[in-house]
C-alpha cells in the first residue's frame, strides 16, 4: 500500500493546483439526469442500489455479506417488494455520476447532508447521526527505544490545524468541512483529496504512520479503534451532522417512499438492533485478522485456494462454487445431512462413489468430486442451453434437486407457453409448482413429484451470494 499511495500522493499534489475549485466544478456539471422513479422502478422490479465497500457498510464475513447499509437496503427492499441490486463502489465523483445518469437508483451511504440540489441529488431522511472527528496517531513504536511506544503531541484545538496537512477522500463531506473550518479559523489547511482511497483505507495509513492526519465520520472512527489501538479520535471538527442517502432531484417519488420508511423504521427494534450490531458493540480484533473478513484478510473461507485449484479444470469462476458449498456446508467438511449427504459440497454416497470420491470429509476429494458432478451436469445440459450464463441456474437447480426434476420442468415450461430455455419466470415457475397435482401428473413430467420451492430459492441465493462475493473478493 505505501509504494501505490506514494505515487497517488505525488499525481494530486502536482494536479491540486491546476483543478478548479469545487465550486466552479460543480455548476459546471452538465450531466443529464435520468428520469428514472418509483413507476419504472417498480415496473422493472429492481432497485439499483451502490453502497460503500468498508468494514462497516458492506463486506463478507465468514462467506455470509453483511454490513449496516447492506441490512438496512434487505429491510427497505422487502418492505417494498423489490429485488435488491447491491453494486459497490468507493469512488463518490462515480457514484454520483451514475446516480445522476439512471445506472444506480440510490447511494446508500453515510454521506452528510448538504443542499445540493444543484447538482441534481437530494439527500434523505437521515439513518443516523456522528460528528466529524480528526483521525491521529495516539503513539507509534520508538525505534530507539527497543520498539517501545513513544507519544505524539496530539491536536485538540481546531485553530492547531492551521498549516497541517489532512488527507481526505475526493468529492466527500470531509473535504467541505474542512474548507469552511479553514474559514472559521481563518487560516490555511492543506486539504489532500485522494480519489483511489476510501475512509478507512486512509484511517489505515494514519495508523502506520505513512500520513499525518485524516477525518471521518465519529461512529465509524470508533469502530476503527478495535483494530487500530495507536489512533485517536477524539477532536470534533464539526458538530453531530445528518447521515443519509443520496438520490436524483428528479426521482422525488421515490425520495418520498424512502423518507417514509425510514422515519418509520428508525422507531423500530430491528433499526436498533442493525445500529448496535455495527456501531455499538465491541467487536475483537480477532473478527478481521482470522482472514475470513473480506476487508482485512481477503478469504471467504479456509478452503478459498483449494476451490481456485480444482475449478481450474471448470470454465465456473471459484466463487460462484464458493457460494453453492457455503449453501450446501457453510464451509464445515464433517457436516452430514439428514439424507446422507456429506462433506463440504454435499455429496451423496452414489455421487460421490461415481466421481472417485473414498473420503467425503477429505477437503480436496470432496470439492473435486463437486466439480466433477458440476462438469457432468453442465455437459448434459450444454445441447439445449446454449447460453452459458443461462446454463448456469439450470446446473444449480439439478446439482440440488436432480437433473430429471428440471427436465420436467423445462418440459411443463415448452407445454404452457413459456421459454424452456429461460430460468427466471419461465423453467422456475414450473419447478416452484412441480408440488402441484396439475403439474406432477401432467403427461410430459417423468420424474413425478418434486418439493420444488427449495431448489427455487437454492438457485437465487446462491446467485445473489455470488453477486456479493464477485463485489469484494477478486
């Protein structure tokens, strides 16, 4: 990190000049803002949603994605009755270029609330509250005393900023604040705006003493403190200001829908109980450096290196399989099922007998055998499905369920009118209701009964799952 962030420094050092200030920038902005509202959002059934990538908003834990927007957007989408479309994003200028252009429907994030209407975004009903705090190193190891700690002269006083150097991430709130304090106090700030780091990143390199000082939002700054014990946090450079979310000017609709439910949901156990999970409780440092947290050790599992070596003889990425055997195991390679089922993905005693499989609770086997079945069924599928990514939900729902069950279906699907071919809404559909005497008893089924409604949501979550992994993990 320090080699990449040298080099970042020196390009917006040497470009902080030559850009117009913020101001000019933004009535310049000619950007054409979308329509888009609440009626098209409803028609398509989707709400585009970007949120933060940090160890706060939105990351993966132990394989499951978690974070304090990422709930609040689950709790806001189903009250809605729309599908969620997470995409994540730490650069604000893209953010907001792609809300403004239609791409994404809110950035559901902790940005303070400013008039800026002018630019075409409008900011919600506040999900919380936090002052801005100056991020500084408490102390750092003394190499000339035998790694002991030495302390630093920490800043209290606002007018002590005058002169110093903070870095903050380009287009935030921070950098705002920052300038009018610079007015208040009536002297110069050295205001660094880093494009390429997000909040926490820069709390990092505050911590390893790679820069001086950087600011952030209080709630967020405390939660650091477990895994950064050498910061301090307490200067406010501001007083508690508004969180919210950001949408389009033109989308006030659906401005209206989110404002209701939050001020709504706020009153709620469930908003206290997401704010204390992520905000209040005094998490361990062990939670991020056991590496099965996307943010600081970059797994999703122990078993990440031997799923990328056995699907290399697949054309599957090994994180779509991450996710089916985190459905299947949840990653534990003694689990058994009630049916027999056994090992990390699952594997049935007949399947596991035919891939090669003597050891279902060996890691290795187990996921080769997996692979193996996942191989064999793609191949027996590949002649009527062409389309690969298509393909895809058709392989997970017969990896669960059997490949005679969604034959059958696609077969129902072909007989009453829908496309065969097409998982979502058609093949699905006849899946889901293959419980149904209609449709189990129907001449063109051969493989009869089938308790469909678990290989119908097996086939979403495991997809929606992927869709987070593909969002933090490489």
């Amino acid at each position: 990190m320090g080699k990449s962030f040298t080099i970042i420094l020196i390009l917006a050092l040497l470009f902080q000049g030559c850009l117009p200030r913020k101001e000019d920038s933004v009535t310049r902005d000619l950007t054409e803002l979308s329509s888009r509202d609440l009626n098209d959002i409803k028609e398509e059934g989707v709400v585009r949603v970007v949120t933060n990538y940090n160890s706060t908003n939105y990351f993966v834990y132990k394989g499951t994605p978690m974070g304090y927007q990422l709930e609040l957007l689950q709790e806001f989408s189903n009250y809605m009755g729309l599908k969620l479309d997470v995409t994540v994003n730490n650069d604000l200028s893209t953010n907001y270029r792609n809300l403004k252009t239609g791409k994404v429907d809110i950035i559901a994030s902790s940005l303070a609330a400013t008039l800026e209407k002018n630019r075409g975004i409008q900011f919600s009903e506040p999900h919380s509250f936090s002052r801005q705090v100056l991020i500084q190193q408490r102390y750092h190891a003394d190499n000339n005393n035998q790694g002991q700690r030495a302390y630093n002269k920490l800043i209290r006083n606002q007018l002590n900023l005058a002169g110093q150097t903070i870095y903050v991430q380009k287009e935030s709130a921070y950098a705002k604040r920052l300038r009018n304090l610079a007015q208040e106090i009536g002297d110069s700030i050295n205001i660094v705006e880093i494009a390429d780091y997000e909040v926490e990143q820069l709390i990092g390199l505050v911590a390893s003493g790679e820069i001086k000082y950087t600011v952030c939002d209080e709630n967020l700054a405390r939660v650091n403190l477990n895994y950064y014990p050498n910061l301090d946090v307490e200067t406010a450079i501001s007083f508690p200001q508004k969180l919210s979310w950001a949408l389009r000017s033109t989308s006030p609709d659906l401005l209206n829908v989110v404002n209701n439910w939050l001020i709504s949901f706020k009153k709620t156990a469930r908003y206290s109980q997401i704010y204390q999970k992520y905000y209040l409780n005094k998490r361990s440092v062990h939670l991020v450096d056991e590496g099965f947290h996307s943010i600081k050790g970059g797994q999703v599992s122990d078993f990440d290196e031997l799923i990328k070596e056995e699907s290399n003889n697949f054309d599957w990425d090994w994180r779509l399989i991450a996710s089916l055997i985190y459905q299947e195991s949840r990653f534990l390679p003694k689990v058994e099922s009630w049916a027999g089922a056994q090992g990390l993905m699952q594997l049935m005693p007949a399947t596991a007998n035919r891939f090669g499989v003597t050891n279902p609770e060996n890691p290795r086997q187990n996921i080769r055998g997996g692979v193996e079945f996942l191989r064999w069924l793609d191949e027996r599928l590949k002649s009527r499905v062409e389309n690969p990514e298509e393909r895809i939900k058709f392989v997970l729902a017969s990896y669960n369920v059997g490949l005679g069950h969604v034959l059958d279906a696609m077969n129902l699907a072909e007989k009453y009118g829908k496309d065969p071919l097409v998982w979502e809404n058609n093949v699905d559909y006849y899946l889901l209701h293959k419980s149904e005497p209609k449709y189990f008893n129907d001449p063109v089924v051969k493989f009869g009964y089938c308790r469909g409604e678990e290989p119908y949501h097996y086939v979403t979550e495991i997809l929606e799952r992927y869709d987070h992994y593909k969002n933090v993990m490489e």
